[in-house]
C-alpha cells in the first residue's frame, strides 16, 4: 500500500482531504468504479466512483438514522424493503428490530456485496441472515412490479447526481413506491447536503411532495459526506416521526446503537429557522 | 488582492482547503496575528493566529446558539458580562433581547474590536449601543476582582489551545464565574470539536463540573470550525435549558433568527448516544 491524499468536495471551492494509508482494493463493475481506502482518521472506506459511500468511524450514524428513526416510528413494522443498500450496513440496523418477519433487498450491483462482505463484513455478512432476501437487479423495475406491500421501504442509494441513482428520486419511482407501502407505511431515504447543496436537495423534496402526503426533513452529521448535517426524508401517508417516541420512551430500546435515541430521533427534525422556512412548509 | 487557498486542520490527518480571493487586513496585536480573508464560499473571515475566529456564512450559528440559549433559558436576564467577543456578534445578539438593561463586554484585545467594526460592521458596530459597555482588560483579571454580579456570562474567546484564552478555561476562571452570578445566573460558552478533540473538550466539562451544579452540553454545526456539530457549555446554579422552552413556545420570539428557534434550542441538547454516555453523566 502506497500512503496518499484522499479528497472530497463539498463545493465547488471547499474540498476535505483526508490522509490516507493506502488502497486496499479497486475495481470496475457494470455500473460502478468500487475501491476501498484505509484512511487514518475515518479509517476503512468504501468509494464508488470517486465518491465517499461510507466509512468506519460514521457510518453508523448514517445507518442508524435511516433505520431507526422510521422503525420506531411505525407501531408494529414486519415487512422491510431495502432499495440499494449493498454494503449491508442498513441491513444490520433493520435486523436490530426483533419483530421484524423479512427483509427484501434490491440492489442493482453485485459486486458491492461481494466487496463489503470482504472488506466489511459487520456490514456485509448481515446480508446472510436468514430474514433476509436479496435480489440483485434495478430497484426501479422492482417497485414499478409488484403486488406485494411492505410497512418500510428504506432507499439507501447513491447520491441523485450520480448515474445508476437519478431514477432514485424521480416521481414515477416514489408513486411505485407510494403503492407498495402498506396505509401505515413509511419511506425513509438519503438526500443530500441541505447547505452546500440547497438546490438539489431542494428539488428532491418537492418531487417527494408532489407524491406522499407527510415529508418531513430530518438530519445527522455524517462528516464523511460533507461539513454540515446531511438530510433524510421521512415520507409516509398518514405517520409522523413524533407519533412513536412516547411508545419508544416507555418501551424502551432493547439494542445497543451508537450515535440514536430518542433525544436524537427527536433533535433530527430541529430545523435551522431559514431551513424551516424553506422546507417545512 | 491574491487568490490562493485557506487551509484548516481538523485533525492532525484530516484538512479543509478554502478557495479564496485574497487577504483584506494583516496585522499583528500585542495578543495575536489578525487576518480578514475573503473566501469563495464562506464570506469574509476573520482568522485570529492562523484559526478561522468567524465568517460571513456561519457566524449567525456560533452566536445565536451561545446567546439565545442562555438568555432564553433565564427567565429575566437584565445584566450581561460577554468575555471576550471581540468582533461585536455576541453583543448583537443579547440587544435583540429587548429586556436587558446593560452588557458589559471585556475584550483583551483592541485591534480585534478595531478591525471587526471596519471588517465586519454588522457585528462590530454593535459594541457602539449605549446598552453596550466595552472595557479592554484581561477577563480573568476583570472577574477576579468585581464585585457585581450579572444574570448572564457569555464566554466568547478563541480555543483553549491558543495562548491568552487558556486561563478562561481555568477552574480558577469558572469559580469566579459562580462568584459573578446571580442565584438564576446562567454562564454559557464555546467549548470545540467534540469529536475530532474529545479529549480536550472532556478535560474542559470536567472543569467546569468540578464548579457548577448545572452542567450540560449543547451543539450546533459550524462548518468553519470543524466536520462535526460544535459543542457548548450551559452551566448554572439551579436553571436548566428546558425552564425556558414552555415560556418560549408561549410567548414566541420577538425578533428575526437565522439557526435559532425552539426546536434547536431543544434539539441541541440531544446528544448522539456514545456522548451521552460520557457527557450526560
């Protein structure tokens, strides 16, 4: 391994850059550049094209705040589709919800799974519990398909600006998914970087409106992705976030996590007051 | 003016690189090298020995969260020490508090209030308000030796690594703090990076535990400061940061907020799991 300089953008004028031991893997899938980078400070990393998809030392806020905070959310969910989501990571989060009957995950690259189990498999190997079914195909076909209907659907994607994802946050794919989630059901998904990024992220928002009657904005800081808190959507027909806290504050979590709870899953949608003005509307 | 680019660390491996274009003021105090910078994305900054102070895009985060927390936890703040604050944006913020009757505000250093008053004029002209009694002293000298006492302290001062503000992160320092408060006195300030430098911010709670019966961590994100949410100290006699929320919610805000409203002042004391443990002790 040869020490080198990983960097990032956050615009078009910041870049993070982040020392770096060496590359441990790189190769080229049908959709994807994939390589894997040993960083001092946010060590392992998994990078597709170019682009930061996680790394040890966060993500587990990431995961954690996909999962959770529509899980604990929703009063008995059973049924969980994951779309994207290949490392495993949100697999494993899911799986931390005893009551849970199946997992259907939809990932359209096989060889990000082949490449997490390797080299991270607390992530990975979630992928082989028995709860768990994967499909390996494009998640958009998927939900334009089925009859069935799941309690969450959590989208783990790339981000919009990359190929593959675009077709991740358009309308026909959130109205598909709309259909496939059960009259409690919730989306949860990735969005993006609501300051460096207002735009983009902005758009994806009004797309989710024009489809779910709740969407609400909520946040975490992943400083892997970039300098301020990045935002999630929280999407449903009739469920908002605040509706399973008492439940979670009297039952209890019955697992370890590392960033969540419930002062967090409310804290996430405390809004900037300009950002409030602009998205919770 | 020279384009160039501003680097700052947040770890010994990890840097954030600026894209600039060019140094509006160099100098150098009787206390520290004082730059104004004009950069692509962050607005002009004000870079004390080398360290970003504030800028333009996140300054509104930094002193909205250490005033209005405080002063909105407090019931009926009249008297407001300000330690440090220099460049006029935490006396800003206490003035929108219509309520008040006078904030006294000790800065060690002159040329700081000079250069934020030509540099920054919507912060610095604020130190010009007849409410706003400005004395250019050591603070830890100043609360040493007064014998007043004040409903608010608010430490405004650069980190505890650069040389002067080291004794204002003092046990020695906090005890005259208790000293200057009234029984509902409330004392707030900026701590670091609790994550990048947890051991730093650590070793500065327990200090001021070792002072204050109240002791509780807040954050918020300045990307100018670090990756991750920044934290800050609420400390007191007897007052939470909760006591003021119901009063709040009633009354609402009277005045404009950029980052601040009800929600952060609570979602701010929400801290991620692995903090909570060691911080909320």
């Amino acid at each position: 391994m040869f020490p080198y300089i990983f960097r990032y953008e956050i615009s078009p004028h910041i870049s993070v850059y982040l020392e770096c031991n060496g590359v441990l893997h790189s190769s080229r899938s049908s959709f994807q550049k994939i390589e894997v980078v040993e960083s001092l400070d946010f060590g392992r990393m998994l990078i597709l094209d170019g682009v930061i998809n996680l790394t040890e030392r966060d993500e587990s806020v990431y995961h954690e705040m996909l999962v959770h905070v529509p899980l604990f959310s929703h009063p008995d969910p059973l049924k969980i589709l994951i779309v994207g989501g290949g490392d495993g990571g949100t697999a494993r989060e899911v799986l931390k919800h005893e009551g849970i009957d199946r997992i259907q995950q939809v990932e359209i690259d096989r060889e990000v799974i082949a490449v997490s189990k390797k080299y991270f498999p607390s992530l990975g190997l979630a992928l082989d519990h028995p709860k768990v079914n994967v499909l390996v195909m494009d998640a958009i076909q998927y939900v334009r398909e089925i009859e069935e209907t799941f309690d969450i659907i959590l989208v783990d994607s790339t981000d919009p600006v990359i190929g593959q994802s675009e077709g991740l946050f358009s309308v026909p794919f959130y109205r598909d998914c709309l259909n496939a989630l059960t009259e409690q059901g919730i989306l949860a998904a990735q969005v993006g970087d609501i300051s460096f990024e207002t735009d983009l992220v902005s758009a994806v928002f009004n797309k989710l409106k024009e489809v779910f009657p709740v969407v609400r904005v909520y946040l975490a800081p992943i400083p892997s992705y970039t300098l301020v808190p990045y935002s999630f959507a929280f999407c449903s027909k009739t469920i908002h976030p605040e509706m399973g806290l008492a439940r979670l504050r009297r039952i209890g979590m019955s697992f370890q996590t590392r960033y969540y709870n419930p002062q967090i899953h409310q804290g996430a949608f405390a809004l900037p007051e300009h950002l409030r003005k602009e998205f919770d509307k």
